[in-house]
C-alpha cells in the first residue's frame, strides 16, 4: 500500500516556487513549475546534496554542489538514465495537495 503525505495549503509553493516538505522521516522538495507540482528527495543522488535550494529552469533542478542537472518528471539526470534521484507522484484531491510514497520507497 503507498503511503500519502498531506501538504499543508500554506506549505503549497506558487508558480515558480518550491518548498521544502519534511514529514514521515523524508524530506521532499516539492516544486511547481508553471503550476504543474513535482517531488523529489531533498537529495542529490550523486554526493548528497540538497536539491530544493538547486537553481530551476524548467522542470530541470541543478544541484548546488557539483552542477548536475535533473529533469523533475522523470527524476533522471539530463541526456541519461545513470543517474536519477527518487521522484514521487503529487495528487491533489478536493484542494488538498498530497505526495504519494510507493511501498518500495516507504522502505527505511
Ligand atoms: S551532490 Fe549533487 S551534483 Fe554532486
């Protein structure tokens, strides 16, 4: 069974922004990119890093400490399948904005 987080209206981001969602011992960088919202972990696959205060341009997200650049929908690095960070389907039923956690990624 997949989990769901709910997401607080105010901690919703407007277009353009993004917000930093720590709940359920995960912390998630949900983005809105032109009024489409996206989660990831708040962390980069390659050394660690945190993702949500990353330079966006587009859907893509650029990781503050070495510059590699990740496409929100998929989760993967830009031009390859090498790299991706963990990406999770967001769900908004009757205004509420909820993350859903697959089963496999639930795992500690
Ligand atoms: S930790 Fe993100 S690019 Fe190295």
């Amino acid at each position: 069974m997949s989990r769901r987080i709910a997401v607080a209206a105010e901690q919703v981001p407007a277009p353009g922004g993004r917000a930093l969602v720590e709940q359920a011992g995960k912390s998630l960088a949900l983005f809105n990119v032109a009024g489409q919202l996206y989660a990831i972990d708040d962390s980069c696959p390659h050394q660690g890093s945190s993702l949500c205060g990353g330079r966006l341009d587009g859907r893509v997200i650029q990781c503050c400490a070495h510059g590699l650049r990740f496409d929100l929908a998929s989760g993967y690095l830009l031009n390859s399948t090498a790299l991706k960070v963990a990406n999770y389907p967001v769900e908004l039923i009757d205004g509420q904005v909820f993350i859903v956690i697959a089963p496999e990624e639930s795992a500690p």
